[in-house]
C-alpha cells in the first residue's frame, strides 16, 4: 500500500530581494537628488526646464560664501532661518526713571511750601496774562482769533475761580493751626476743624468779601431767584384735562 503524504504547509508571503534593493537605491538617488537641488537657485531650475533638458549641474563648494570675511563685517545670516523680531543691535546703557514722587533722594513733599512758592501763578501771572489777552482781543479783527482768545481766556478764569476756594480753605486751617499752636504752649488741649467749621468760615469770608466790593445784594438777589426757582420746580399744578373740565 501506498502510504499518503502529508501536505506541507507553505507560506504564500514571497520575499523579493531584488526588489528590496531596487527601492533602496531608488531613495538613495531621490536623495542625492534633493541634496544637489538645494544649492540650485530657482533661476537655474528655470533655465533647465526652458532648453528642455532635465540636467542641473551642483554648484560647486568654492562659491559658498564665508560667515564673516572680516570682524569688522556684520554676520551673514540665510534668509530662510527668519529673524526673531526683537534683538539688541547695539549695546546701550539701560536708563533708570525715578520718580521724585517715591523717591528719598528727592527729599519730602512741603505742601505749604510749594504754595507759597508758587502762588505767584494765582496772583500775578494769570491776572497779568489776562489783561494781556483782552487788549489782543480789541485789536484783533478776524473772528476765528476773537474766538480762540475768548477760550483762553475762559480758560483763565476757570483756573482762577477753581483755585480761589482752595486758597480760602489752606488761609483757614493755616490760621487755624497757628492758634492751636500758641493754645498748646498754654497748656491747652488742640481743637481740629470738622469740615462743617470749614464750610461755615469760609462762607463768613465769603460774606465779608462780597459786603466790602458793594456786591452782596445782587449776590442775594441771586441767591433768592435760584432758590424761587428750585421751589418752582417741586410746586404741585393742576392738569389742563382738570382745568378744561371745570
């Protein structure tokens, strides 16, 4: 008898060595290519393509340009590495700002002081200037410059109108504190103004100036309207649908 032969089993994975070493050296040549086309300018590539022929020829390494010929040049850099947008060119000394507010060697602030030196503005500069805008004014023709004085001078007034009460108030507390002064070496305990003793000096200054220039009456007249009008305004009123059915 014949004896039955057992089938083999074979694996239907073919393994093809030479076509394993074609696609090597296919990718080694695909990159040997790429590595003689990055030094090829775009000009080149044209040129090739226009004659019809596919030969680009790989500059040589001579024509490569150094870093830096020389110290005294500036560095060459390739333009396809970009540039970061902030970087020091030239080495300048950093400038340190100090504020005289915040800062001790300026010394400290005399509030006092600085007014006393610097109420000349109040007093003299801004009366001064003015006077001097006004007899411009006269002479002055063209309406735009009439106009562009009258704001300065508005200006003016402002400022002075503003820093009249605040002037007021320092004379008040310096007055104030000059007599606390001399109570204290009495032996005397110190009185601190509340603002309500404030408001009420500044309003017996107020009254004592206006009596003295004759302008107090018109400045209670004033007063007396405004207020009249005020009351007008909350004063209840009949509807005219209430007065039209009367």
């Amino acid at each position: 008898m014949k004896k039955l032969e057992t089938p083999i089993a074979t694996s239907s994975k073919i393994i093809f060595d030479d076509s394993d070493d074609e696609h090597e050296s296919m990718s080694e040549d695909e990159g040997e290519i790429e590595r003689e086309l990055e030094d090829v300018t775009f000009e080149e590539l044209q040129r090739a393509r226009s004659d019809g022929s596919d030969m680009v020829y790989k500059k040589p390494n001579s024509d490569k340009k150094a870093g830096r010929v020389n110290k005294n040049r500036p560095m060459e850099i390739s333009s396809k590495k970009p540039v970061s947008r902030f970087r020091e060119v030239i080495q300048v000394p950093k400038k340190v700002v100090r504020d005289p507010r915040f800062e001790s060697l300026c010394g400290e602030l005399n509030v006092d002081g600085f007014k006393k030196r610097y109420n000349f503005i109040y007093e003299n500069t801004l009366p001064a200037e003015k006077q001097e805008l006004k007899k411009r004014m006269k002479k002055v023709k063209d309406p735009e410059a009439v106009n562009e004085l009258k704001d300065q001078i508005s200006r003016i007034d402002k400022e002075l109108k503003s820093a009249a009460p605040k002037r007021t108030e320092n004379d008040i507390l310096a007055e104030h504190k000059k007599k606390e002064r001399e109570a204290a070496k009495k032996g005397k305990q110190p009185y601190y103004l509340k603002k309500s003793d404030i408001r009420k000096q500044k309003l017996i200054e107020k009254y004592n100036e206006l009596k003295e220039s004759g302008k107090l009456e018109a400045f209670i007249e004033k007063k007396r309207k405004k207020n009249a009008a005020k009351d007008q305004k909350y004063m209840p009123y009949r509807r005219p649908s209430e007065q039209g059915d009367e």
